[in-house]
C-alpha cells in the first residue's frame, strides 16, 4: 500500500521552499519564484527546481511535505537555473473532482 498523500491548506508563498521527486530528475528542492499565469488556466507556481522531460506529473510538496501542486512544465534553457512550471493545487483538486463521473 502506497501512503495517503496530505494536500496543504494553502498555496506557497514567494520565498518559500517546494521539493518535487521527479522520474527523471529524482529529489528536487527550490524556491517559488512567483505566481503567473503560463498556459494552463489561473496561476501557476513557477519555482527555481530543476526539472526535466519525464518529470511531468510529480507532486509539488511544501516544507512540510504537504501536497501544493502538481509538475507540469518548465520555462528557459535546458540548465540548472531552468524555471519549474507547476499547476496549482486547487487546480488539481477541481480535476480530481470530475474523475469518474
């Protein structure tokens, strides 16, 4: 059995820490950069992770390990300073919401 994932109550703020563990990249720490809005519809969290193709779809986790979004995208040269793209927890809560209905 896989353990229960815990969503944050909140959305992270500028300056603080996000971790994802990608497929690709494996255990990856940085900072939100900002909020903004990059494709996909309302803000998005773009942080200074690296990721890299095959990432996407790994959870975005808080300090605390508390579920805040989910891996998506980058943005800039494939490099270390390359700029993590994620959709925003309420996002994926109002997807999985429509499953199986």
């Amino acid at each position: 059995d896989l353990p229960a994932v815990t969503l944050a109550d909140a959305d992270p703020k500028e300056g603080d820490t996000v971790k994802h563990n990608g497929q690709a990249t494996g255990p990856q720490e940085g900072k939100v950069v900002e909020w903004t809005k990059f494709v996909v519809e309302g803000p998005t969290l773009t942080s200074t992770m690296f990721s890299t193709h095959g990432d996407s779809g790994a959870g975005v986790f808080n300090a605390d390990g508390k579920l805040v979004g989910c891996f998506y995208g980058s943005k800039g040269p494939r490099t270390p300073d390359r700029l993590a793209i994620a959709v925003r927890l309420e996002v994926v809560r109002d997807f999985l919401k429509g499953v199986g209905k």
